[in-house]
C-alpha cells in the first residue's frame, strides 16, 4: 500500500524534536526519544512516500521549509491557523514573512488559513467580533498570497455551529478565483456547506484519524457524499501529532497511523486507496 499523508506536522512538538510539549506523555514513552527524522522514517517503512508538512505559524512554516528543503518526499504549506489570529500583532507584516517563505521551491500551499469559532468565547460580544475581524483579515490575506504565487489554498474551518462555515464560504466566493487546489482539511461541516464545496472547481476534502472514532457518524457521512459525488476529491491525512486514529484516541498521532485510518477506510466504506493517492498527486502536484 502507498499513502500520501497530505497534512501533517512534523514541524509541532512533540514529533519534532521529542519535546512533549502540551502532550500527556509517559516519561519512558519512546516517542520522546524520537524526532521528525524518525517519525518520517517510520512513516516511509508503512509506505508513505510523500507527505505535507503544514504551517499554523510563522516560526512552524520556517521549520515546514526546512524540513521539507533537504527531503525529497517532503513538502511544505506555510500558513497562519485562524487560532493564531489574536497572537500576530501585525497582520500586514505577517503576510511579508509568509510572501519569503512562500517562495521556496518546495512549497505547494498556502495554509492552514480559514475560520475558527470553536473556542471563542461569546460573552463578550465586542471582543468576539474583534477577534472574527482578524480572522478574516489574516484569511482573506492568505488567499490573495496564493493566487499571487499560483499555489493551492488549505482551509482550516470548524465551529460548533454553522457560522464559521457560511462565512468561510462567503469569503471564498468573493476572493478566491478557482485556479489552484482548495483543500478542505479535516473537513467537517453542515450539509449544505459540503454540498456547495464539493460544486467548487478543484475541491478537495481531507479525512483524518478522527473518522474512526465511534461518534463520527458526521464524519464518515461527509465521506459518503463526497465519494458519491466525486471520489476523485478524497484525500488522506493524519494532522500529527493531533487526532490519533482509532485505537490509539487520545495519544500523540504518529505519522505512520495513517495506515491504520487507510485501512478502516478501505474497510468501512469502500475507499480506493488507489485513486485516493493519485488524487493527492494531483491535487498539490507532486
Ligand atoms: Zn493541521
């Protein structure tokens, strides 16, 4: 079997480096002996050949660039994740720096970028508007950066009610022009919202380890409709060190998971592990 991982991070703690980081890890646990090198080793002997080493900051897209400078079945996306919007205090200049980085020859997206309301706060209306705004700003900056450099767009969209996602929608209507891949990662969703983007020239949908888990009922139906529509859209992903596949839930996701999702995939709901590689190939063409 061969796998492309389309989103992963081997640029975040604790993969890269063995630093546990915000991870509940066992003192003796070897993954904290480990670093990016050998978790992109291990995932290599499972038969991932390429992956996406993805960026939800500057400092993590420098370190996706670095990474993927020096391995030939490695790429970069270098974005700024919504969550980051309250931290970056110059949204004009965060847009320079990612415009350098950018440029590198080894990466193939801008992202991850989107909208992000899960945690925010609503007690305070002022604060909660002001922290939309800067999303959207920082959101409708990437756009523009991968329109200008020809590169695919990765959206980073969730909410636990549907606003994020109409709004997403929105913003991509306005700004985004449908050229390169867009890449719906870790897709989740209203029906509609999945209905709308699926009609999107050059859409893309990425499912992860958390497809597994017993109430993602949402989840593997998002997958039904996007196979029935067009199955040329699936692409595979791990999101590591976050959302470990089933039955590994709740630990640090190791790169090489990605099999065990691969397989519940094939499994459960008839994915052609074929055409999903091909679609990778196709959808950031590497
Ligand atoms: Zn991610």
């Amino acid at each position: 079997m061969q796998i492309i991982d389309t989103h992963c991070h081997y640029n975040l703690e604790p993969l890269y480096s063995g630093d546990p980081f915000c991870f509940k890890v066992k003192e003796n646990d070897p993954i904290l002996k480990m670093n990016w090198q050998d978790h992109w080793k291990k995932a290599q002997e499972h038969g991932v050949t390429k992956s996406v080493v993805v960026g939800p900051g500057l400092s993590s897209s420098q370190k996706a660039v670095e990474i993927a400078s020096n391995n030939e079945g490695l790429f970069a996306a270098v974005g700024i994740h919504p969550e980051r919007a309250n931290k970056i205090i110059d949204i004009d200049q965060a847009m320079i720096e990612l415009e350098k980085l950018a440029k590198n020859k080894k990466v193939v997206a801008i992202g991850e970028t989107g909208l992000d309301y899960f945690y925010l706060k609503t007690d305070d209306q002022n604060e909660f508007e002001e922290i939309k705004q800067r999303q959207e700003k920082l959101f409708i900056g990437q756009i523009k950066l991968a329109q200008k450099l020809n590169l695919s767009l990765i959206l980073h969209v969730r909410d636990k009610e549907e606003n994020a996602y109409h709004q997403a929608l929105k913003i991509i209507e306005k700004y985004w022009q449908f050229n390169n891949s867009l890449i719906f990662h870790c897709v989740s969703g209203p029906t509609s919202y999945i209905e709308k983007a699926l009609a999107f020239k050059k859409s893309y949908f990425g499912f992860d380890g958390n497809i597994t888990f017993k109430k993602a009922e949402e989840i593997r139906e998002i997958f039904k409709l996007v196979q029935k529509t067009d199955s040329k859209k699936i692409l595979l992903e791990t999101d590591a060190p976050y959302l470990a596949p089933e039955p590994h839930r709740g630990q640090v996701c190791e790169p090489l998971m990605i099999i065990e999702t691969a397989n519940y995939l094939e499994k459960n709901l008839e994915a052609n592990l074929k055409e999903i590689y091909q679609n990778s190939l196709d959808a950031f063409g590497i």
